[in-house]
C-alpha cells in the first residue's frame, strides 16, 4: 500500500496493511535542508525543497504544506516577523479599528504572494512527491481569520458587542476561505487542514461555538474535498460534539490531553482520530520518553480501525534531535512486529 | 449580598460584558462604584480566578470579558473619585510587557486591567521587551515587580536574560521576577528554568503574585 491508499483505507475503515503516520514537520524541514526561515517562508521551492527531506527522512504518510497561519493575515496587509528559529507570528494587525473592517481587500488578498506561497507550496509537492503521498493543505478558518486581521481580544470585543458586524466579516472570510481551499485543491491538495485556533474551549464558550457554527455545515458542504479539523494546542473532546455532524470532515487531529477513548465516544459516524503525541514537547523529552508515550497512544486505541498515529499541538520544534523523530515510527514498527 | 455577588458572577460565566455593567451601574445608584469594586467585583474575580485556576472550563473570552469589566469599573470608580476628589492608595508599581520576539498581547493586557483594579500603578512596556528596558523601566519607576509575559516556549527562554540582568546589577531581591503565559501553565518546571521568582495561573491570579512577592521585596 502507499501513503494516500493507507490514509484512505483508515478514513474508510478499510484493510490497511500498517498504521499511517502523521509527523507535524512543516518548519522541521527547514532544518533538514538547513535553510533560514525567512527563505523558507516566502519561497514556495525552499518550501518543498525540506518537505522532499522529510518525507525521505522521517517517511511520514501525510506531507503539510507551510504551518503559519499568520501568513495569512499578511495576505491582508498585517505585520509579521518571521523569526530564526520558529515560524512566523503576527507582529501588527491591519485593523486598528473596527471601520478598518471595510477597507480589506479580499481580491488583492487572494491574489497576494502569501496566498501564492500557499498554493506553490502544494503543487510543487504534488509535483515532487507524486500521486501516493498525502499532501494536507493547511488553511485559516474564517473564524481564526479575523484573530490575524484584528488581533484576538478586539475580534473576541467585536464578536460579544456588535454580532451583526462580526457576522458581515465571518460572511466575508467564509468566501475567502472557499476561494483559497479551492486553490489548494487545485493545486494537488489531497485534504485541508483546519487549526481550530480561535474555536476552541479555551479560547471561546461553548454557546459562543455553537453561534459561530451555525452555518458552518452550509459553508463546509461547499469545500471540495475532505476536511481534517485540528485541535491546534486545545483540548478538542469539549467541542467536539459541535464538530461531529459537519459535512466533508473525515479526521480530527486530537490534542495529547484529549482522552482518546472519549473522542471516539463523541465522533459518533466513526470519523478518523489523528494523533495524539505532544509534537512540541519532542525537542525536550528523552527517545525513551518519546518511545513509551508512542506505546502508550498504542496500547489505547492502536486497535481502532479508523486511527493514525500522529503528533499534535504545534509544529516540532526546529531543535528537535532527529533521533526523537524517527524513534517514533520505530517505536510503531516494533509495537506490531513483537 | 451573595445573592447579588452570585448574579454578578453569572454574568463573568455568560461573558456578557454589557449585563455585567448594566447591573453595576444600577447597583452603584444606591451605593457607589468604589464600593462595587470591594463587595462585588473584587470577590467575585477571586471566585472566578480560582476556577479558571482549578478547572478547565473557563475560556480566554471569560477571562477577558472579566477584564474588560474590571477595567470599566475602574474607569467610573477614577471619574466618582475626581468628583469627590478622592487620593486613593497604591498598592504597588509593577512593570510589564511581552518579553523580546513576542507578540501575544492580550494576557498582558488582561494582568494590566486586573492589577490596575486592585490599585496597582502599572507601567505596560508592550510587546517584544528586551531584558536591559525591562530593568531600566523598573528602576526609573521605582517599580517592586517585573511581569514578563509569553506564550511560546522559545520566546519564553529569553526571560532568562532578565534573571541575568537582575542579577547583574545586584537587584535580585530588591525587584522581583515574576512570569506568565500558557507555556508555563504547560510547563511549571520552565519558570525555575528562567529565574522568575513565580508565575500566576491565569491573569486574576496575577494580582495575588505581585501582592506576595512585593511583600517579600518590603520584608
């Protein structure tokens, strides 16, 4: 079996010949090609330049393109910084104020270099890489997209004080984000990746989710293409029951304090369970550490038809040794040979 | 009393900053807003800074509704002391700002509003702080506590370099450290690791950290 033929035989609960693996590696390939970020993040080829070496490295079964949602808000006009040794963070938002709202361009924003970046990035892979790979294009969700236009706490102002002028944004963002997935899916995507980074249960109530979800069913039967929502560092099982019944989703990636038994509990149509090893605490914790967690995730839900091993949280860490990497799949190989 | 502190408190859960205001402004007819701060406010941030402590079900848009309540309070308590031209006390100066490379703000300015409302004089440096302002600032306002504030790991490892720079100039002692951010929620073994005299769970917290470590500075 290749890559794409064991991811779908998981999504389908199909025979799959050995569990797929899931590797956050999108900035660990930066430091297998030894590139600074500021390349890495702005040329498309430099981008697939290091995913090539993790693929060949690390032999993951699922490939990501560039894991920097604040690239997005630059699409707008934001200020980032890209730094030299993690990926890059929104600096300065382009609205300042609320009537700002009304001067973003969305057209100008589709056709930015970032957007651009993005959309290269996956079919320079798909190129490379060829058709058994998984390639997982990760875009913002129009609920985040605000949190890099305007920053958090004045999207989370706006959203509790005027609905009405968050709902002409969310209105706004939701056909961006429709236009950009098509790209991607244009561009040899295989499945996008949604990090729940603004909906999520420490972010937001539960009863803010729900509002905000309302017409997400209508939105994301518009996607072309399978839907993985990604817990991004939150905790997923409390919302979970929100995320259940949305049209095109096929996987979450759980976060590593999610209880794997509950999500399989609350995924009640048998949807794939990603992960759920803490990728950012891999650059610090020992292979022994990393191998006896691996096992652990095994022995809980390693028998589900419907699960890939993967890393969650953020992106591994660029410091991380190599060797704490590949002990994971190691780790897996072992589990099932013994 | 606590029925009213229990409606009050609902309000933080809803995060309906509108309500919350509407009821204090109403209260504050009969009695005044300064003392909505001591009999209402004031209790029901501790009740609810022990839950976000304890439990993980509160969420940042609580938390920051909280905030900005606090800071609306404060507001009509500053313009009810002008008008009976009121001194009132501070409690201590404190010096914040994101450490140098980050950029996640809103936990800062949560620990600004929270301190501001118990009394403190604060001095928010902003985001991307180097260790040398940090300090500089802290001596030119004569401050007791330093706030250093980050969200990722490899930001939050340059807050070593106030430790050091504490150190340096021999003020260990005489100006406390204290640090905050998810990183240190996720990671307790981290805030040995840059030298902060202590951190704070959440931002409510905060206030009850630079209370105690001013203590320690005063002796």
């Amino acid at each position: 079996m290749n890559s794409i033929q064991r991811v779908f035989a998981t999504i389908n609960s199909e025979y799959r010949d050995k569990i797929a693996l899931s590797l956050t590696a999108s900035l660990y390939g930066a430091k297998l090609i030894n590139c600074p970020l500021h390349e890495y993040y702005t040329e498309p080829k430099k981008y697939v330049e290091g995913q090539i070496r993790v693929y060949e490295e690390l032999e993951p079964d699922i490939i990501f393109s560039p894991f920097s949602l604040p690239l997005f808000g630059k699409a707008f006009g934001s200020k980032i910084k890209i730094f030299d040794d993690q990926p890059p963070n929104l600096v300065k938002p382009i609205v300042r104020k609320v009537e700002d709202i009304r001067n973003l361009d969305f057209e100008k924003a589709l056709n930015s270099l970032e957007v651009a970046y993005f959309i290269e990035s996956i079919g320079g892979l798909r190129s490379a890489l060829g058709q058994d790979v998984v390639i997982a294009g990760i875009c913002i969700d129009p609920f985040a997209l605000p949190v890099m236009l305007m920053g958090l706490g004045e999207w989370l102002d706006l959203l509790l004080s005027d609905p009405d002028e968050a709902n002409k944004l969310i209105l706004q963002t939701s056909n961006f984000f429709l236009e950009v997935t098509d790209k991607m899916f244009d561009a040899g995507a295989t499945s996008v990746v949604l990090p729940s980074v603004f909906i999520n249960p420490t972010i937001v109530t539960i009863e803010i989710a729900k509002n905000l979800m309302k017409n997400a069913s209508e939105l994301f039967s518009k996607v072309k293409g399978p839907i993985v929502l990604h817990s991004a560092g939150a905790r997923l099982n409390p919302f979970l029951k929100i995320y259940n019944n949305l049209p095109n989703v096929v996987a979450f990636v759980t976060d590593s304090k999610d209880e794997l038994s509950t999500s399989r509990q609350l995924m009640s149509n048998g949807q794939t369970i990603i992960g759920n090893l803490e990728g950012p605490d891999l650059e610090k914790d020992s292979k022994e550490i990393i191998s006896r967690k691996t096992i652990e995730i095994l022995e809980k839900i390693g028998h589900d038809a419907n699960f890939i091993f993967g890393t969650s949280g953020g992106d591994i860490p660029l410091n991380t040794p190599i060797e704490n990497i590949k002990v994971i799949k190691e780790t897996i190989e072992n589990y099932y040979a013994r | 009393m606590e029925n009213v502190k229990e409606e009050f408190y609902q309000f933080f859960i809803e995060a309906n900053k509108s309500g919350a205001l509407e009821y204090i402004d109403n209260w504050a007819k009969e009695h005044s807003y300064e003392e909505a701060l001591t009999s209402i406010v004031e209790p029901t941030l501790e009740k609810f800074g022990e839950k976000w402590a304890n439990e993980d079900d509160v969420n940042l848009a609580q938390g920051y509704i909280a905030a900005k309540i606090s800071e609306a309070i404060l507001l009509k308590i500053a313009e009810e002391r002008k008008e009976s031209n009121i001194q009132h006390n501070i409690t201590g100066i404190a010096v914040l700002g994101n450490i140098e490379d980050d950029y996640h703000a809103l936990g800062r300015k949560m620990v600004n509003n929270f301190l501001s409302s118990a009394g403190w004089e604060v001095y928010d440096l902003g985001n991307d702080i180097l260790a040398e302002e940090f300090v500089d600032k802290a001596l030119e306002v004569n401050a007791s506590v330093i706030g250093a504030s980050a969200m990722m790991y490899t930001n939050a490892t340059n807050m070593v370099k106030i430790r050091n720079e504490l150190d340096n100039r021999g003020l260990s002692g005489k100006i406390m450290f204290a640090v905050g951010g998810t990183i240190f929620n996720l990671r307790p073994g981290l805030v040995d690791e840059v030298g902060a005299d202590g951190t704070a769970p959440n931002a409510i917290e905060a206030v009850e950290l630079f209370n105690k470590l001013q203590q320690k500075v005063r002796g």
